[in-house]
C-alpha cells in the first residue's frame, strides 16, 4: 500500500490542544484512547506510552503557542508529531453532508492510517463555503468530520450517535456529566433525516474546534434558534480549560 493510500493499520493517531504554558489537555484520555485504537489495528503499543510521547514533545517544541498537536504512532512504532493552530472555535457554522467511508468492524471508529477521507471531506466543505463536515450512513449522520455531533429534540434529549464508525470522543466524554446536571438527558441512536429535521438545536464538539453550533445543513437551517445546549457546552468546556488537573505540562513555559 502506497503512503498516497495509506491501509488503516498502517497506523493510528489522536490529536490534542495544546499550550505552551500548560502543556496537553486531557492527555490521560486522548493516550487511553490511542492505546485502546492501537490495540484494535493491530499496532505495537510498546512506544504509545507517556514517557516517550513527553520526550518527543520536548525534542520538538511548538512554534506557535497554542493549538493543536497530532501523534501519530506507525505499524513500524515510528512516532511522530505535527503541529497546526486552531482555525474555528465556539461559533455558530453551517455543515454540509457527506457520504461516510465504510469500514470493516475492527477498524471502524477508530484514529486511523487512512484518514484522509475525513480530511478530504473538511476540504470539500470548505470549497462549498461550509465550516464542517458532516458523515452520512444509511440516511443517518454518524460523525463529523473533526468532532461529534449532538442533536438535541423537542424533549431535551441529546442524541448521540451509536453507529461502530462513530469515534468516540474524548470531549464529550469530558463534558458527558455536566450536561446531564444541566437537566438533558443524553441518548445514543441513529442521528436520521427525521430527528435532525425536527431537533431544537445541534451542536458538534472536538478538540479541535471547542463547541460548534450548527445552525444549517446543505443549506437548510435547522433548529429554533436555542442556544441552550450550546452555552452549556462551551461554559463546561471553559472550566475543563482554566482546571489546572487536566493539563499535562511538557515545557515548562513560564507565563
């Protein structure tokens, strides 16, 4: 397989925020999760470890002084590390529908090697003067193309989907309690034409972009205006951010 098309278990990856002055968010999770993925594609997890992630971090320092950091860790247990600054973050988008890669159940939902569908669908977005993309199976949206969506019903519950391609998200997780304190409920199940047609509001989460409102599909608005699930979402998040438990210092920046 060509490195241009890359095989899934050619490698696995997760990508976090980072900040020069407080190191990684939530890297306990994201490295869990990637151990979790690593074991699924069949990857050798011997270098998929904190010690070696913190000394290739501090071997390659960022340039920039907060964004986004991605680790990916090869069949080969190359690791290596890109940085990239954050472009949308906590505002309201519009999204477009894209037709969902398919893949066999053992890779399906996982940060794998042969990502580049999803890149390319973020591309096709934004050529279409969209901010995200949306993954579509069956009728029903299984993922974003860089976040998770929620769809919120007239009843205050927050949809989930439970589709094996989904990937499991590290910020929703994180933020998975508050909501429910807030008074939603949150429930997994097909995020189909019906329940996003007649929903209150959605929103996608990420590490990537914070919290998005998703205020039209292909053009059509949806929602009725609620910002409710919204502003929980991004004051959660908020305080996540300024808690200085879930950051791992790497630098050693002084502020």
């Amino acid at each position: 397989m060509s490195e241009l098309n890359p095989s899934p278990r050619s490698s696995v990856f997760t990508t976090m925020r980072f900040s020069q002055e407080r190191g990684l968010f939530l890297f306990d999770q994201h490295l869990a999760r990637m151990l979790e993925h690593a074991g699924k594609l069949r990857i050798d997890e011997n270098n998929i470890n904190r010690e070696s992630f913190l000394e290739l971090l501090q071997k390659n320092p960022p340039q920039i002084s907060e964004g986004l950091v991605r680790i990916e860790c090869s069949k080969d247990s190359e690791l290596r590390v890109a940085y990239r600054p954050f472009t949308i973050q906590n505002e309201a988008i519009d999204a477009i529908a894209v037709p969902s890669p398919i893949w066999p159940p053992r890779v399906a939902g996982t940060k794998h090697g042969a990502w580049g569908a999803y890149i390319e669908a973020r591309n096709y977005a934004e050529q279409k003067g969209a901010d995200l993309a949306l993954m579509v199976h069956d009728y029903s949206i299984v993922d974003g193309d860089r976040c998770t969506p929620l769809v919120m019903d007239e009843d205050g519950v927050v949809w989930v989907s439970h589709a094996n391609s989904s990937v499991s998200s590290i910020t929703l997780s994180a933020i998975h309690d508050s909501i429910l304190e807030s008074g939603f409920h949150i429930q997994q199940g097909n995020l189909n034409e019906r329940l996003v047609a007649r929903c209150v509001e959605a929103v996608a989460v990420g590490s990537g972009v914070g919290v998005l409102k998703i205020d039209s599909i292909d053009n059509e608005p949806i929602g009725n205006g609620s910002t409710h699930l919204y502003d929980v979402c991004v004051n959660t998040l908020d305080n996540k951010y300024n808690n200085p438990e879930n950051w791992e210092e790497v630098w050693g920046y002084v502020a």
